[in-house]
C-alpha cells in the first residue's frame, strides 16, 4: 500500500525553523524592551522619592522658623545664620528661575551642595496671603535624572500663622 506524499499537508522541517526564528526574535525584542522599562521606572521612582522626601525636609525648616523671621539663612546647613530671607515674602517656583536667599542645592545624598553640579534643586516661594497668614511653597527637581522623559517633581504646599 503506497501512499501519495503529495497530497499529505503540514509543516517542513525548514518551516518549523523558520517560525521558530522569527519567535525567537520577536521575544528578544521584548525582553529589550522589558529591561528598558524596568531601569527607566526604578530610577525615575527613586528620584521622585528622594525628592519628595527633600521637599519635605525643606519644609521643616521653613515652618519650625518664627513667623516674623525675616533673616535666617536657610540655604546653609544648621545652625543658620542671621544673613538670609527667613519668611520674608518673596522666591520664585519653576519654571522661573531661582531667587537667592530662595534656593538650594543637594547632591544625590541630600547634603548642600554648590551650584556647581547638583543632583536636586529645592526652589521655595513665600506668599502673605493675609496679615497672619503665609503660604510656602517648596518645589524640589531633580536634576540627573533618567535621560528620558521629564525630570521628576515634588511639590509641598503648605501655611504657617502666628
């Protein structure tokens, strides 16, 4: 009994080799693409978080001044000396660009740094809503981000009375 091959359908040996390659590749490119976005999410993620936690420290020091302070040095390290801004309404938030006596500057550490090459900028701005109250404004950016997409933010808000 001899079968006609002719008429048998199905995948060659060189069809199954092919598929399998063009496989292969397809699911290279997504494990590139998976790695990509798992190095992008871990370092922005951590930049947002770091500057939400500056923000915040920033902050502190803002609201643990006196509310008729108008000379405390807050861009330094404590203790603080008595040549800056203190609550003195004024600064500036990005997009504008930073006020002296308004700004300063960190490393990837959260310590002061100079202008000079700083991981994170914290911008802050203080507004007299009314005679006793004031708003502060602290936005930190990070500056040495992921080289993709936006620098991230973090913005606190916050109100300071008598």
């Amino acid at each position: 009994m001899q079968q006609d091959m002719s008429d048998d359908s199905g995948l060659t040996m060189v069809e199954t080799m092919i598929a399998t390659l063009i496989l292969l590749f397809g699911l290279l490119a997504m494990a590139q693409v998976l790695a990509f976005s798992i190095v992008a999410s871990k370092t922005l993620g951590r930049d947002a978080t770091k500057a939400t936690a500056y923000a915040h420290d920033k902050m502190e020091e803002l609201t643990g001044l006196n509310f008729a302070d108008t000379t405390t040095n807050v861009t330094v390290p404590a203790p603080f000396p008595a040549n800056g801004a203190g609550l003195l309404a004024g600064g500036s938030i990005p997009p504008n660009a930073p006020t002296a006596n308004y700004v300063d500057y960190l490393d990837a550490n959260g310590v002061r740094t100079a202008v000079g090459a700083p991981f994170y900028t914290r911008q802050w701005q203080i507004v007299n809503d009314t005679a006793n109250l004031k708003r502060i404004i602290v936005v930190v950016t990070s500056q040495k981000s992921f080289k993709y997409g936006t620098a991230p933010t973090a913005t606190a808000v916050t109100y300071k009375t008598p």
